[in-house]
C-alpha cells in the first residue's frame, strides 16, 4: 500500500537530488581546500607535547599566563580556560627538559597557590604513531562496511553507503579545519561513531528500498526510492531527534572535556541524517539500480524452492 493511497504526503526527495548534489558538492570543496590548505588543528594527541591543567582559587588572568610563559622563553604554548574560569589549561610543545622539571618550572614561575590538577606528556613518536593508526582505523572500517554491504545487499548499495559515509566524514573534519576546532582522540572517536551511525540510518533506507522493489510492480526505480524515503523518514528523524537533544546537553553542560567529542558528534548527526536521504539513494540512482538487480537469481530461486 502506497503512501498516497492513504492520503500521507508525500516528498519528493529524488525529484530534488539535483540541489542536494551541488549542495554536497559545495561542501566537499571548501572541507577538501580548507584541509589541504589550512589543515587540523590537531591536539597534543597527535602533534606531541606537555598538558599541565591547573586549579586557581579565584578568576584567572590568561594574559599574564601568557607574558609569563613568554618571559621564560616556553615553546608553542596554548593556555585557555578549562571549564570554568578558575580552571587553566597549559598546551606546549615539545621541550627539551622532562615534564616533572618542565611542570615545576611553571609553577614556580606562575606563583604560588595554584592547584596541579595533572601534568601529561605525549612523545612526537607516539603522536606520529596515533596519527597514522587513527587514519588506518577509519580506513579499516570503511572497507569492512563495504565487503558487509556488498555481502548483505548487492555492490550498487555498497558503494551508496561508502559514498554517503566518506561524504560525512570529508564535511565534518572540513568543518573542524574551517573553524580550527582542536583535532584530538576525542574527535576521532566521534568520527568512527558518526561512521557507525551514518551507517545504521543508511541501512534501514536500503532495507526499505529493496522491500518496495520486490513488492511492487512499479520498474522504474525513482518512485520506489522516492516512497522509500518517506516510509522511513518519520523513524529517521525521531532517531536523529533524540540523538541530537543528548549530544546538544553533553555540548554545553558536558564540561570542556567531551567539548570537541560532542561538538564532531552533532556534526556528524546532522550530516549523516542529510547523506542517508539524498547521497546514498542518489549514489544507487546514478549506478543504475533496478527492479531485475534486486531479484534473485536462477540458483538462489532453486535454493528457496527445495527448502523444506
């Protein structure tokens, strides 16, 4: 029973795949010239260094944090509130002395009463090496989903799917770059989720589409898709709904902490609920799929046939 027949409007997702692709395709651009040109701003994570947080009893004056580190000559640092103003955060790179020395050094600089919270080190090797695992992670994970869609569906979904998911992660590390948020492990857990979440949206769509293809006798593959869409947009944006109401507290109540790592997870929802709608079924229209591809074939009908 069609969407029509029981008087539910119905919207025309496909008919408007055109200005979704120079949309997509916008943004594509700026993310891809923004990382090559300007790049990530990536944490001590990745690019190695000394993190010292540090607890004051009353407000305090970044500006003379600053001049002071500068007046001891410290190498690339970064000071910034850390949840509250009371709270400071200390970013340098790599120095030559070890961080208990480095640690003391500052303190005794900075003066007295101030609170260590922690004092963390990361070597450049070890960044180097998150570095490369993180991208490898995200790689791995990329061609799993392709070999499972491949398997569970049929080659032309496989590829909407990773369209749809490189899409997502393209635009959301774009967006880190265009606004030099700071590139930590936090955030690339976050991408892996959005992967993860991006995926499963992806999934129920395609199980729709295929449902429809062998139910009805319409050929033409637009309309299918199209009633696809909006059969599963209601359980769509429900999903992407309360997701977003989580992740939007965790944004401003969360603490500096998950800041960024709830931050790349709104982006990604976001993105990800758009390519599930228009990328992936645009993906899967411009490859040709058809009502003959989603049929079974000779040997899978004798398969189901001599079943008991």
């Amino acid at each position: 029973m069609s969407l029509r027949s029981l008087n539910i409007p119905v919207i025309d997702f496909v008919g408007k795949r055109k200005y979704a692709m120079i949309f997509s395709a916008v943004l594509l651009v700026l993310s891809i010239a923004s990382i090559s040109f300007q790049g990530l701003k990536f944490g001590i994570d990745f690019t190695g260094g000394t993190l010292i947080e540090l607890g004051y009893e009353k407000t305090a004056d970044l500006e003379d944090i600053r001049l002071k580190l500068s007046e001891g000559d410290f190498k690339g640092t970064n000071v910034q509130y850390f949840g509250s103003d009371t709270e400071v955060l200390i970013q340098l790179e790599p120095q030559e002395v070890s961080s208990a020395k480095l640690s003391s050094s500052i303190i005794r600089m900075l003066g007295d009463g101030i609170d260590v919270r922690r004092v963390e080190f990361v070597g450049p090797k070890v960044g180097e090496e998150l570095t490369n695992d993180g991208g490898l992670a995200m790689l791995y994970a990329l061609i799993g989903i392709l070999i499972y869609v491949a398997f569970r569906f049929e080659y032309r979904f496989a590829l909407g799917s990773i369209a749809a998911l490189v899409h997502d992660v393209i635009i959301t590390l774009g967006i880190f770059s265009i606004l030099q948020i700071e590139f930590d492990l936090t955030v690339l857990a976050a991408i892996l989720a959005v992967i993860g979440y991006s995926l499963n949206d992806t999934i129920v769509v395609f199980d729709r589409i295929r449902e429809n293809f062998l139910s009805t006798r319409q050929v033409e593959a637009e309309p299918i898709i199209n009633e696809a869409l909006n059969q599963t947009l209601s359980r769509t944006l429900m999903t992407s709904l309360t997701t977003l109401l989580v992740l939007l507290a965790l944004f401003y109540l969360g603490g500096e902490v998950i800041h960024s790592f709830a931050g790349a997870l709104l982006i990604g929802v976001i993105i990800g609920t758009y390519s599930s709608i228009y990328v992936a079924s645009s993906m899967i229209l411009a490859l040709g799929i058809s009502k003959e591809d989603m049929l079974p074939s000779e040997k899978e009908k004798k398969e189901i046939d001599a079943r008991p």
